[in-house]
C-alpha cells in the first residue's frame, strides 16, 4: 500500500492487508455508540466531528497508511477530504463502509446494539414532519416546520452534510464515556509501542 492507489478499499482487500500484517491503521469515523454496536476488531474511533476539530493533533499520530471506515462511505468521505486538504495522502476510504464489511462476513466485534445515526436522523426528521402536518389542523403555520425539514433534507442531500446528524452525534446515547481528544489521541500514541486488539 506504499505505491498510489484508489482512494477507495475493497473489504476483501484491506482485510487481507490487515491478516498480512501491512502496517494500516483503521479509522472507524462513527459516532461512539455505533462503534460499540459494531466494529472492526484493531479499529480505532476517531468521531467525525473530533477528527474535524483536532485535525491537526490526529494527523501527527497517523504515520502509516490510513483506511477510513463509516456505516456506508459518507462520513469516510468527508473525512477523507478534511486529512487530505490537511496534506494527508495515505488515505483510503473502505468501500460500502461496516456495511460492505459485514456483507462480505468478516469479522468484527459486536457490543450492545443502538441504532446509528442515519436511522436517528430518519426518525426525528419523520416525526417532525408527521406531528407539524398533523398538528397543523390545530395551528396551520405548524406546516412550515414539515417544509423546513424537507428543505434541510435537500440541503443534506446535495452538499453531502446532514446537520441534524452532527446535532444528534453530540448526544449522551452516542457519545461514550471516553469520547474526547486527548483519550483518543492516547490510545493513537499507545498503539504506536504497543499493538492493541479490539479497540
């Protein structure tokens, strides 16, 4: 994985890269309870929203070549570009992300089961829309509380952002008890002298 390649990974072949003892380190992007649910085993957490804020401290601690990993590619991808305008370039994204994985039967460790953020976001938005359409008999301006949902909805859609979703990232059910810089920083820099299973 030293030569250019694609900045998209097969399932397959970064699994075989993993069991050859390539020097990769996996980077699962999701929020924390999506990581406990379900992971790669070796992979390390590091939330969308922390990777953007403490760019520059993750980049001094991902040396080797990075593969990003997310529910589907979405939150990979704009991780990707954020390490990448940093100057990051042995980034790859693992195609179809933990859903790709999973599809292919590898194996990963499984936690207490949460939904992940995209059920969440389906969910509040759904409900918003349903109870402002229903309630807007009572108050018919309630209406355009369902427009507005559906106009962030396309706003999501077509810049590949979903505000809703890194509002309901930063929630308790989704953060775990070690979400923050500085521990994920640590657990980087440990496993630069000392290789970690299960992470």
């Amino acid at each position: 994985m030293t030569e250019p390649s694609p900045a998209t990974l097969d399932p397959i072949a970064l699994h075989d890269l993993v069991d050859s003892g390539k020097n990769v380190r996996i980077v699962d992007v999701r929020t924390p309870g999506e990581f406990e649910t379900v992971h790669i085993p070796g992979a390390y957490n590091v939330p969308l929203d922390l990777l953007r804020e403490h760019r520059d401290e993750f980049l001094t601690h991902l040396d080797e070549n990075v593969v990003l990993v997310c529910r589907s590619g979405q939150r990979a991808t704009q991780a990707e570009e954020t390490l990448r305008t940093a100057g990051l370039f042995n980034v790859h994204i693992l195609d179809g992300g933990m859903l790709g994985w999973e599809a292919h039967g590898l194996t990963v460790n499984r936690g207490t089961e949460r939904w992940d953020l995209e059920r969440q976001v389906r969910l509040v938005a759904g409900s918003l829309v349903l109870s402002s359409i229903l309630a807007s008999v009572a108050a018919p301006k309630l209406k355009w509380l369902a427009a507005g949902i559906g106009g962030g909805l396309t706003f999501a859609a077509l810049t590949n952002t979903c505000a809703m979703g890194m509002l309901l990232s930063k929630l308790p059910y989704n953060r775990g008890a070690s979400c923050d810089a500085q521990t994920i920083v640590n657990r980087l820099v440990d496993s630069q002298t000392t290789p970690t299973e299960g992470n």
